[in-house]
C-alpha cells in the first residue's frame, strides 16, 4: 500500500507539472504570435 501511494504520488506530480508546461508552452506559443503578428504589421 505505500508503494502504491507513492506510486499515486509521483504520477500525481508528473501529470501537475506536464499541465503546467503544456499550459506555459501554450501561454508563450500565443504570446509569440501575438508578437510577430504585431511586428509583422
């Protein structure tokens, strides 16, 4: 049963953290292109 909580525990981690990238990632991806679509003009 502890294995298992930590096991729960970890992947609880991984995926809170892959959220956050994927949200930052997706945060910068849109300020980029706000960017260059601002310079572009």
């Amino acid at each position: 049963m502890d294995e298992f909580s930590k096991g729960c525990y970890v992947a609880f981690s991984v995926s809170l953290l892959l959220a956050g990238a994927l949200e930052y990632i997706g945060y910068l991806t849109v300020n980029i292109s706000a960017l260059t679509g601002f310079l572009g003009l």
